[in-house]
C-alpha cells in the first residue's frame, strides 16, 4: 500500500491494529510537515488530514517532540533503507555506485516529494530540537558513501588522492540542488546532466598522467 492508500485508508472508521494506524498517522504527518514545514506542523493538523480525533494522534503521538522524532525518524530511515543501501554493491565500480546513488535519490524526490521536502527543511533547521538529530543521520550517510569512495581508490576506479571526506560532502550537497531542480520541474535529461558533472567532472575526474 502506498502513501496515498495509507492516509485514504486512515479516513475510513475501521479499526487496524496499532501498528498499521501508526503508520497511517505518519503517513498524514508527512504530508503536513511538508506543507507546513518542521517548525509549524501540530498534531490538530494531523488529525484532520487523517480524518481523526486530535486524542487520536496523541495517543500514538504524545508529544510534539514525539511527533517531530517519528517523521525524521521515517525520513532518515527511507533515504538510508529504501534509497542508499541497496545502491551499494561491492561488484560494481565505485563510481558507477555513487553515480547510481544520486540517480536514485533524484527519483526517490519524484516519487515521494513530501520526503524530500521534509529532508529540505531538516538539513537547514539549525535549532537544538532537531540539529543534533540531523548531523548524525548526515554521519551516516557520510560513512556509507565514503565506505564506496575508499573502496574506488583502493580498486584504482577513483584517483588515490582523492580527499574521501570532501568528495562525500560535495556529493552530499549536491543532493539539495538536485531536490530543488526535481522539485522546481527540471526535466530528468537537466537532472542527470548535473548529476555527471557532479560525479565526473568535480569530483571523480581521473589522475592526468604526468
């Protein structure tokens, strides 16, 4: 069942087990975070896009930090698990997996929007609530790209002098850029240009023979 289904679904009065109803909520949450944005999202907002009691929300919410922790949770959880991870295959060269990765990730913001928006206002939401919680999934991120990077120098696909930390943050910054020109309607061809200029150009452009 997609998102979609999910929060149709949790318009109709029937009962679901808890965890199926969690899921709905959070689907609606999603929705109205990247509306409203982190800051200004409630749980009143989310029981009306769900078509429910606001003590309804509380229950499986039962406060606004726990409501603020369950969509980034999900949103950190769906860019690591549904996106990166299954990119990275050792048989492949490392530059086609990282290529790979920012190719999926620019179709994860076409085909869940609310996700990518979502990650767009946590990546610049600079506040104690949510900062911290944000540069350790960024960590994350950061270990499992750089684990390809190393892995391309050591198989001689990327240059050995290759710095693995600035070569991950350029490609990690690049995704805002892509997210905005997904969001903004920029034609996959544009997309996927960008994404090789990124890949080939600035960061992974093969040692010239002196």
């Amino acid at each position: 069942m997609n998102r979609k289904e999910n929060i149709a679904a949790a318009q109709k009065p029937r009962r679901l087990p808890p965890e199926a109803r969690r899921r709905q909520l959070l689907d609606c949450a999603l929705t109205v975070f990247a509306r409203r944005g982190i800051g200004e999202a409630r749980h009143a907002e989310i029981a009306r896009a769900a078509g429910m009691s606001v003590p309804t929300v509380f229950n499986y919410f039962p406060t606004r930090e726990a409501l603020v922790q369950g969509v980034l949770d999900e949103v950190g959880r769906f860019i690591l698990d549904d996106i990166l991870r299954p990119i990275q295959n050792d048989q492949l060269p490392a530059p086609e997996v990282l290529r790979d990765s920012a190719l999926a990730f620019a179709n994860a913001v076409e085909s869940h929007p609310d996700y990518a928006r979502v990650w767009l206002d946590w990546s610049t939401a600079v506040r104690d609530d949510v900062w911290p919680r944000y540069l350790e999934f960024q960590d994350r991120v950061f270990a499992l790209l750089g684990a390809t990077t190393e892995r391309g120098k050591r198989e001689a696909s990327l240059p050995a002098e290759l710095d693995t930390d600035d070569a991950v943050r350029l490609l990690v910054g690049s995704a805002h850029m892509i997210a905005q020109m997904q969001i903004a309607g920029s034609d996959s061809a544009r997309v996927r240009q960008f994404i090789a200029s990124i890949i080939e150009g600035f960061i992974f452009r093969p040692t010239q023979a002196s």
